[in-house]
C-alpha cells in the first residue's frame, strides 16, 4: 500500500511512497514552498494497481534525481 501526498497551496504532489516517508516528502515541500504554512493538502491511497511495477521505478529513478538536486541546492 502506497500514498501520495497533494500539496494544499499549488499542484504539487509526492511520488507513491510510505505513509513516513510521503509525509517527510509532504513537509519538506512545504519548508520549501510555502514557509510559515502548516502542511496541508491531501493523501491519497492505493493499494495496488497495474503497471504499478513500471511506474514505481519511474517514479524511484525521478526520486534519485530530485534527491540528487536537493543534496546539492542546499550545500
Ligand atoms: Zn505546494
């Protein structure tokens, strides 16, 4: 079982991760784009899917890349 969170204040919204690790997603984000906000928005659930293999390492890759980009924004 998967969720994903949405961003309350624009259109962003996390990968399909673990209920901890979206959450982290979900409040970094915010720290980000919207200082001073309370994290909000929604979540949204899934338990499983077809194509849900492809798309999870689609969305693993896009999550090593982004990682990548924040690791080094904020040295
Ligand atoms: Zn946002």
């Amino acid at each position: 079982m998967a969720n994903r969170y949405w961003c309350g204040e624009c259109s962003f919204k996390t990968p399909w991760l673990d209920t901890s690790e979206g959450l982290r997603r979900q409040i970094e984000h915010y720290a980000r784009k919207h200082p001073g906000i309370a994290p909000g928005g929604q979540i949204e659930t899934r338990r499983r899917g077809p194509g849900a293999r492809s798309a999870c390492l689609l969305l693993a890759a896009a999550a090593l890349v982004l990682l990548t980009v924040v690791a080094t924004w904020r040295r």
